[in-house]
C-alpha cells in the first residue's frame, strides 16, 4: 500500500512541475530573444518607467537628425515601443562592446551574448564585467532601460551632457585607423572538441561507475529479496556515470565564440617577462587572453589583419590558420588520466574481492577452469591420481579394484 501512495506522490509531483514548466515556456514564448537567457526574470513596466523611455526615444530620434561630419545623418534606429514592451526582462549577463568603421559618432554595438541591445551611449562608462541589466522589447532591438542600478528616469539630468558632447563630436572628429577597428564577422557555438578542454575532468561519473561496479558485486552475497532493486540501483548508476563521460553536451552548455577581424597588437613595456607580453596583446580594445604554449607561434598575427575567434571571457579560442584549439582536440585527443584511474582502481577491487570473497572462491575456480578448459583424466591407482593435478572443473575416469 506504501508503495502505491509513493507512487502516486511522485506522479502528482512530476506532473506539477510539467505544469510550471509549461506555463514558464509559454510566458517566454512572446519574447522569443529570452530563450537565450536562462536565469532571467520578468516584472512589469511602471507607468514613470514608460514616460522615461519614451521621452528618451524622442531625444534619440532628434539625435539621429543631426548631419554627421560628413553631412550625413545618421541612419535612423527604429525604436518603437509596442505591446510587449510592458514586460522588463531582468538579469545579470556580461556586455559585449564592438566598433565599426562608420560616421556616426556612436559607432558602438553592443551584445548580450548573441543577442544585439540599443545601451544609451552616456551608460557606457557603467559598463562592468557583470552587468545588472533590465529591458524592454522593441520593434527591433532590445533596450536597455536600466544598467547597473542607473535609470532612464536619470535620463533628463543625463541628456543635457550627453547632447553637449555629441555637439563638440561633430564639430571635431578624430578617425583612428581603420586597422584599429573590429569587425564582427560572426558568433558561432563552440565547437565539441573546444567544449572539451573545459569539460570536468569526470571524477564525479567514475565514481558513480565504481559505485555501480560494487552494487553488483553485493548482489551475488545479498538475500534474493533485495537483489532485484540492486541491480535496478546499480544500473541507474552505470547509466548516469556513462552518460556524463559521453554524452553529447547540449546546446546551453556550449559557450558561444565571438568571430572577430582586426589587427591584433602587442602592448607593453621593455624588460618584460615572456607571460607578461603574452597577456598584453589587444584586438582594438579588447585585451586578448591567450593559452599560455601559443607564445612562441602568436607574434607571426602581429601588426597584420588577422581572423580570431574569442569567447566572452577573452580567451583566444583560434587565431589565424594555424592556431586552433579545435584542431589541437581533435589531432591530439585528451587523455583523462584522473577518471580512469579511479575507474581501474575500483575496478581491481572488485576483483579482489571476488578472488578473495569466501563464498565466492568455488565459482571463481569454476570459472578459471572454463577458460583454461576442462581436462579429462584416467586413474587406476592412487599415485596416478596425485600425479594428475586434478584441478576444479576436470572429468574423472576412475577404475580399480577394492
């Protein structure tokens, strides 16, 4: 009777939270952008809030008016707020900022992961390397109405400097040179031999698979009624450790590389150690992070353009033709030695134990005898007999007289 209340208890569960599940879905699927946020969450837009943002969509576009040094104005952003713009999104993500070679005087964009947000260029100075960010939907782009506990209802004691320096932009504009500029060719997924070289060692999953391993040993010396619900245990564990060692990983796991062109430069001081001028390598403004046995192959990139693949953190993850992590993976497999270890070493203990088990010492005999195979032997006198060596398993054809 325990047992079918159990049951039902857990059916009532899995279907409440099917239930959640749905309703959460369903609530993001009007804001189709959030799937890429997982931990994100949803409030409401005040009324203050909506007079903020559309106050600052109407200086925007008048911005947008003002010739460019070129006398040419800028090409226009629609933002227009609509009926999802109700809804803030709310979450913690890290900003990701390019340049591009353009008249604008705001010649930023900016990213969450894939994801491209309008950010009012007079927050960018707010910008760390975790971001409180809320936003809203818009008829193109997302916007972001709060960045960092600064919000858009700042926007009026904001806008009057803001408006000044965009002034003093198009009286006098500075161009670096176009080398200096990044170019965002593409944001990809990483790759699975990439995902590899930051994949857990698997010290959980050969443990799991030792636990199993010890499951079905106990079944062979524990009473019949409890056999059944070992090897049930010992199987859901064998599953479970061989899933996570190799299973594909999913497409949340995997990180997502920003595929970039520039001129990537080194940046630095004489007398420097070779892991200090290995780290002050930029592309632009992005400070790259390389791994630390490309040092003596990365110089050839320097003061060239050049294709690089980052992650969000800086991480090089491939540069030019030759330097890939990818290919490394893939030509030069990675050998787990931690996981495999603790898989042999609870592996031989199985097999002691199964040697060195009392109860167990006959079938493991039996078993010995099978593969070195039976034997038959004829006896009509004890010596004979001795001399044999009559091992477990053999056939005996005695014969004699007594």
């Amino acid at each position: 009777m325990s047992t079918i209340l159990i049951f039902i208890a857990a059916l009532l569960a899995c279907s409440l939270l099917a239930i959640w599940r749905f309703r959460v879905k369903s609530r993001r699927g009007s804001l189709p952008w959030i799937s890429a946020f997982q931990d994100a969450q949803t409030r409401k837009l005040l009324p203050e809030e909506r007079s903020a943002v559309e106050n600052y969509l109407d200086n925007l576009s008048q911005i947008q008016q003002v010739p460019g040094p070129t006398g040419a104005s800028a090409a226009p952003i629609s933002l227009t707020l609509n009926a999802e713009s109700n809804s803030v999104v709310i979450l913690t993500h890290s900003i990701t900022r390019y340049g591009i070679t353009t008249d604008d005087p705001n010649k930023w964009r900016y990213y969450l992961d894939s994801v491209e947000v309008h950010l009012p260029p007079f927050w960018e100075q707010y910008i760390n390397d975790e971001n409180n960010v809320e936003l809203i939907l818009t008829d193109t782009l997302p916007l972001v109405i709060s960045l960092n506990g600064h919000t858009l209802q700042e926007y009026m004691q904001e806008s009057r400097g803001y408006a000044l320096q965009n002034t003093a932009s198009t009286q006098a504009s500075i161009r670096g040179e176009e080398s200096e500029q990044i170019e965002l060719l593409n944001i990809r997924q990483e790759t699975h031999e990439e995902y590899a070289l930051s994949r857990p060692a698997g010290l959980r999953e050969a443990l799991l698979i030792v636990a199993s391993f010890l499951l079905f040993f106990f079944c062979l010396i524990t009473p019949d009624v409890f056999v059944p619900w070992m090897i049930g245990g010992a199987i859901l564990l064998l599953a479970a450790g061989l899933w996570g060692l190799f299973a594909p990983p999913s497409k949340s796991a995997l990180r997502e590389i920003h595929c970039l062109r520039g001129t990537p430069r080194r940046w630095g001081l004489f007398g420097e150690n070779n892991q200090e001028q290995i780290n002050n390598i930029s592309l632009g403004i992005i400070d790259l992070i390389y791994p630390a046995h490309w040092q003596p192959y990365i110089t050839q990139d320097l003061g060239q353009q050049t294709d690089i693949d980052i992650y969000l953190d800086r991480h090089v993850a491939r540069q030019g033709r030759f330097l890939s992590l990818h290919d490394e993976v893939k030509n030069f497999p990675l050998q787990h030695w931690l996981r495999s270890t603790v898989i042999a070493i609870g592996s031989l203990l199985v097999l002691f134990m199964l040697l060195f088990w009392i109860p167990l010492d006959m079938p493991i005999k039996f078993t010995l005898s099978w593969m070195k195979g039976a034997q038959t032997i004829e006896a009509t006198t004890v010596k004979q007999l001795e001399k044999a060596g009559v091992r477990v398993g053999d056939t005996l054809h005695l014969s004699g007289k007594g």
